[in-house]
C-alpha cells in the first residue's frame, strides 16, 4: 500500500505544482476556475487515452514514440507559457489594479487562459498517464494486494493534491502587487525546465545527438530521484546531471521570455484623462 | 535585437544533425519476467550505440527507468520497448522499475 501511494504522489506531485503555481497566478481572475478544471479534465481524458495506447505509442515511429511525443507535449507547453508570460508582463499591473473590482477584462485574457489551461492539461496528461497505466494494472492483476493498492493510490492522488493547495496557499500569502512577479518568474522557470526536459527526451530518442555529455553531476548532492530533487525538477527545472543542449534549451527558452518581455510587455501607461 | 535572435536561432538549427541511424547499433535483450530482469548484469559495449529492447514478460505494467542512463520508458504488461543507448563511456550503471522500485539491475559498459 505504502509503496503504491509514494509512486501514485510522486507521477502526481509534479502536476499539482503545476496547478498551484497557475492558480496563485490568476488570483482573482474571474472564470479561472473554469479554465483550470477544463485544463485538468482534459488532461485526465488524455491522460487515459496515452495509458490506453501505451502499447501502440511505444511501437510507433521504431520504437521511439513515447520520447517523440512527449517532447512534442513539451514543446506545446512551453510555447504555451512563453505565451502567457508575455501577457502576463503586459496586463499584470492592470490586473493586480483591478483585483477589488468585480473580475477583471476576461475577455482580452481569454487567449492567455486558453494558454494556461493547455500548460495544466499537458502537466496532469504527462503524469497522468503513468497514474492510469499503474492503477488499471494493479486492478487488471487482482489478487489479495489490489484494493489496499488501490487505497494507497487513492492516499497519493490526496497528496499530491494537498502539495498544489500548499504550494498555493504559500504563495498567496504574498503581497498581491508583487505576486505577478513572482508567479510570472516561476512560470518561466517551468518553462525552461520543460523545454531541457524536451530536450532530453530528442536526445533520448536520438533525434538529435550533439552536447550528450554531462556538464556536472549533483547526484551525490541532490538526486533527482529524490522527493526533494523531483520537486526542484517540476519547479526550476533542477537536473541532476544535465548534458550540454539541455542547459542551451534552459538558457535559451529564459532568454527568449525575457526579450519577449522586455518587447512587448511593460506598456508605456497610457496617460488617463482624469 | 530582433536579427541578433533569429541568428542565434538560426545558428541552433544549424547544430541539429540528421537524426541518427540506429542501423549499425548492437541488439541487446532485457527481460523483466517474475519480479527480476535478466540477464542483471548485462555487458554492453563502450563508445558505441545500442539498441536495447526491454521485454516485459510479467502481467503488470513496468518502467524502465534509469537516472544513470537518464532514461524513462514504461513498458505495458506483455510487451516490449526499445531504448536507443550510448555512445556510452565505460561503468557501471544501475536501472529499476520505476512501478516497483526494488526491481533493479546493473548495466556494465567496458
């Protein structure tokens, strides 16, 4: 049971970060919960769907179909959040002015939700199949062990969630004028982190081969197996020896946030005639 | 700005190879059967590529995961996967199923 709920939290906690992070960024945004719970509902169903076509996924494109696929996945989510961090940049402000009035310019912000929800889909898609393959096996095998493996899956789908209403809580307990900041610089980290994870997986499927070597090893130190390593994993992308294109990848995607900011976001106010 | 970004893109692209040919590649076979892969400890060769097909002979899904060889691949129950290894330098490298942690082996590469 025990060893059930630390594989079950483990494929969840990474999506319950996730989630936390993008619920404190659209703090009192009226219809995030909508976009949140489509972001989760879609990321279940496809989440089943991948655990259901393991089998054809592993087969596909010789043998190299779950690392294609999930740098692709990846690579949506990453686009996804560089896109959201660049709106986020320009109509934060605005949006921190206007938390006391009642939601604020949905409408212009719809894009950017639709952004948020696909990030928080992909994140519960990616852990969730896992989830799903590892449940449906335990009940598929039966045997005397499965309900209380079952009950133990269930405890670490709990945990997980009680790490995202934390990670949540925490940071809303941040000044509301400075908490854009803060949720937009993890969202770019996320970011990054994903976009060396994707990186990883190219380099796995041997699509791209160059910079393999590892340029440190921090195993010793903080293994990336580990339940604090893995969280730095989700949350700035911490790896524990990462080669070469990964740290390019990482660089590259923060570089890219950060122009696009310095380009389109911080609007020069608009001067208000009183 | 704008030019100096799209060079560097340009210049990232220019990096990327062709995908690899996985032709020439040794096969190995691993085989996860009653709670223990075999062989558990596999000899692969140094400085070159590998294909190493994971056979998942047992009724529960699995996941070959290794952190030393930075690779995670769930395997459904009667199946296999192929995991495209190396150039690898020579060591020794350990593996697990990530669904059952205490299912492990050890890769020797010399």
């Amino acid at each position: 049971m025990l060893a059930a709920l630390v594989i079950v939290f483990r494929e969840t906690m990474e999506a319950g970060l996730v989630i936390g992070i993008v619920l404190a960024a659209t703090k009192g945004i009226a219809g995030r919960g909508f976009w949140v719970g489509a972001g989760i509902a879609g990321g279940v169903c496809g989440a089943s769907l991948v655990a259901a076509f393991t089998r054809e996924l592993s087969h596909a494109l010789a043998g190299l179909g779950q690392q294609i696929f999930s740098a692709a996945v990846l690579a949506l989510a990453v686009v996804m959040r560089v896109g959201h961090n660049v709106w986020m940049s320009r109509h934060g402000r605005e949006m921190a002015a206007k938390m006391k009035a009642v939601g604020a310019d949905v409408v212009a912000g719809r894009c950017s939700f639709l952004a948020l929800a696909v990030v928080v889909g992909v994140s519960v898609l990616r852990e969730g199949s896992e989830v799903v393959l590892f449940l449906y096996g335990i009940s598929l095998a039966g045997g005397n062990s499965a309900p209380s493996m079952l009950t133990g899956g269930a405890g670490g789908l709990a945990l997980g969630a009680g790490m995202a209403a934390l990670l949540y809580l925490g940071l809303l307990s941040i000044p509301t004028r400075h908490l854009f900041k803060v949720t937009s610089l993890l969202l770019a980290l996320l970011a990054a982190g994903m976009a060396a994870q994707a990186a990883a997986f190219l380099q796995q499927a041997q699509v791209v081969n160059v910079l393999t070597r590892d340029i440190w090893n921090t195993s010793a130190f903080l293994s990336q197996g580990s339940i604090p390593g893995q969280a730095l994993h989700t949350l700035i992308g911490y790896t524990d020896r990462p080669d070469g294109l990964q740290l390019i990848a990482y660089t590259a995607t923060l570089s890219v946030i950060y122009v696009l900011m310095r380009l389109f976001g911080n609007p020069v106010p608009t001067p208000k005639t009183i | 700005m704008h030019r100096r970004f799209a060079i560097f893109a340009f210049s990232l692209l220019l990096c990327l190879p062709a995908a690899a040919h996985a032709d020439n590649a040794g096969s190995y076979v691993l085989t996860l059967k009653d709670g223990k892969f075999s062989p558990p400890n596999l000899t692969l060769p140094a400085n070159r590529k590998v294909k190493l097909t994971v056979k998942n002979e047992s009724a529960m899904p699995a996941e070959f995961e290794s952190s030393d060889l930075d690779r995670e691949q769930v395997v459904a129950a009667h199946d296999s996967i192929t995991v495209y290894l190396g150039p690898l330098d020579a060591g020794v490298y350990g593996y697990f199923n990530d669904f059952d942690r205490k299912v492990s082996g050890k890769i020797e590469v010399k």
